[in-house]
C-alpha cells in the first residue's frame, strides 16, 4: 500500500512510520494554489 506525505511535516512521517510505513525513495511534487510542495512516498506490504 502506498500513501504520500508533505515532505515537512514530520508529524505525519512519524505517525504511518509508527503504522509500520517507511520511505521508499520516491518523492514528487505537489503544486497547491501556485506553491510546488515536496511530497514523499510511503509504502507498507499488506499481509492477509
């Protein structure tokens, strides 16, 4: 499973890391009104 995440919000990060979701080196960025903010990918495996 795959989530993105604003590159500076630490909060965030820290919060799906302790979900069990890590940096996988992707990373793109988002314009929001005229503004480019960095964003980075999480991902996580899904068990059955």
């Amino acid at each position: 499973m795959y989530l993105w995440v604003l590159e500076g919000d630490i909060r965030a990060r820290r919060f799906h890391g302790r979900a069990g979701f890590g940096a996988d080196g992707a990373g793109e960025p988002l314009e929001v009104d005229g503004v480019v903010v960095p964003e980075v990918r999480y991902a996580r495996e899904l068990t059955g």
